[in-house]
C-alpha cells in the first residue's frame, strides 16, 4: 500500500481543500485483498464531498477481465514532463508509469510504456490523462477504460444526459446492439452498457443533492454505464449489498473499436471530473456541442 500512500500523500500535501480521506476497498476489482495496483478507490472529500472515484483500468483483450494494468504495480516518474497548455488549469500533479515486466511479457508480449497523469486543480476537479506508447517492436490493439465510481445520494434520483439516442451494447444481452430512447438514462434495475460514439461532455443529475458530475473526455468515443443493482451487489464478495444505491459508474473508455499503435506511436485518453451545482449545470457544458477541455 505505501506507493498508493505516498501518491496521494503528495497530492495531499499541494493541494488545498481536497482531502483524501480514507482507502477504500469497497469494490474495486483491483484491490479485492491481493496485490494492489494503481488505481484506487478513494473518497474525494471538499467540503462538500465530491465524488468518489475509483480510476482507471485498462482492458487489454483475451487477458482477465479488465486486463492487467490495474492488477500492477506502477511507479512514480520524480522527473515528470511540465504540464501542458491543456492542462494549464491544474494547480498539480502526479505522473504514474506502467513499463511491462519479464513476466507480464510471457503474457502480453509487447513493449509499452504506460504513463497515467493524476492531476487536481483549485477547484477541485480531477484529471486522469493516459498516454500508452509503443516503444518497439511489433504494432497492439488494446481497449481502455477508466473506472470511475460516482458517489450518488439515491440511484433512484439520478439521471445521466448526454447519451440519449446513442447506440449501446448491452453486456446483460450478450454485447446485443440497441439504441437509447430519447430520454435522460435514469435506472430501476442493474445497468451494464457501453454507449457507442458518444459526446466529448456527459452529466450525472443528482437531484437529492442538487448537483452535477461533468464528466469531459477526449480520445474516449465510448462510455461505460454500469451499477451492479440488488441481486448481483449480493453476489460480489468486494461490493457491500447495499452500496449499489449509492454509486454509479460512468467510464470513459474505448471499446468498441480498439487502439492500434504501431512502433513509436502514443495515444492519449483524458477524462476530468467536475462537480457543479445542479442550477449551474447549464451554463457550465453544452453536450450537443461536445466540449473538449
Ligand atoms: O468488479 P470489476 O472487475 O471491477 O468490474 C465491475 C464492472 O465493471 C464494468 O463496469 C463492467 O461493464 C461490468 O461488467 C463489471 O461487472
């Protein structure tokens, strides 16, 4: 647990008004009590709490569920690139890399370096930025998704815009292809989709708490909705019968077509996570026009 210690002790120490409270192994395929890995279930408190964030995971095909990326032990780059003017708004940061062992090339044999860039800024908003390059050696294909819990006061009173009239894959019909009705996604039951060619910009209402997840992304064409509802809640050993009702995922990815790099190219996936009042939420982000940050 120390390198996830000491991450987030880093970030904790710049950056003012957001404190991490407490590590959380409420579900999180990674931790599930075995070597743990990057990512993270923490919980983001502000004054008010924030979202609840467990990040990043990368599916690479024909290996474990998810892959293995988030079942790794990443180390801390101490001489990180500067920001860039992308990213100007962040007031810090933290730069994780994934380089592949002896052994995880038995299993996946090409050379890649993975760098993940954590960074926060005043207000409060997360970024996760993956740039995943191929240093040599034969051209991949990979799928990617970052796995971001949102803490919710009721699932009930949640809807999720910006995916309305979207094609989706069902994972609870075998991957089966439908299209979304008109309306704001709202849920009654477990949920497991990948929404295709989505909107660079995507909203959580939370209306008991009057406030919005805005979820930007850029190089994600996809977007995973997933809450586990009672019955499978029940079956997960990592995830509490309960906790369901107060989470919702909604995950940046690229699934339906797979990244293919050849030698020496890099792809770059980013997703930032803001919270805003529910009243405010309008002028903050357009879905139809599809902000890119
Ligand atoms: O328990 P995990 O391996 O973290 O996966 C939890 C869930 O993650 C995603 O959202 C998938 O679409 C689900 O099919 C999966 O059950």
């Amino acid at each position: 647990m120390g390198l996830i210690r000491l991450f987030f002790g880093a970030l904790e120490g710049l950056q003012q008004g957001l404190a991490y409270m407490e590590d959380r192994s409420l579900h999180g395929g990674m931790i599930k009590g075995k070597n743990f890995f990057l990512p993270v279930v923490r919980r983001f408190l502000s004054p008010p709490k924030l979202c609840e964030v467990e990040s990043l995971f990368v599916f690479l095909r024909s290996l474990e569920q998810h892959g293995f990326a988030r079942n790794k032990i990443w180390t801390i780059d101490e001489n990180p690139p500067p920001l860039s003017p992308n990213d100007s708004h962040a007031k810090s940061f933290i730069d994780l890399l994934l380089k592949p062992s002896e052994e995880d090339l038995k299993c996946w044999p090409h050379s890649f370096e993975f760098r993940l860039r954590v960074s926060l800024a005043a207000d409060g908003s997360l970024a996760l930025i993956s740039r995943i390059r191929n240093v040599n050696g034969k051209p991949f294909s990979f799928s990617f998704a970052y796995h971001t819990y949102l803490s919710v006061s009721d699932i009930s009173e949640v809807r999720i815009e910006g995916l309305e009239t979207l094609d989706y894959l069902d994972n609870l019909c075998q991957k089966e292809r439908f299209t979304e009705q008109g309306d704001a996604i709202t849920f009654e039951s477990e949920v497991d989709r990948v929404y295709l060619s989505t909107p660079n910009v995507v909203a959580v209402l939370d209306h008991e708490r009057k406030r919005t997840y805005v979820i930007r992304k850029d190089g994600l064409p996809d977007v995973v909705v997933w809450n586990p509802w009672e019955k499978k809640s029940k079956s997960m050993v990592d995830f509490g019968d309960d906790e369901y009702k107060q989470m919702l995922c909604v995950d940046g990815a690229v699934i339906e077509k797979p990244v293919t790099l050849k030698p020496g190219e890099e792809w770059t996936g980013r997703v930032e996570l803001s919270v805003v009042a529910s009243t405010l939420c309008s002028e903050q982000f357009d879905v139809q026009r599809g902000m890119v940050f």
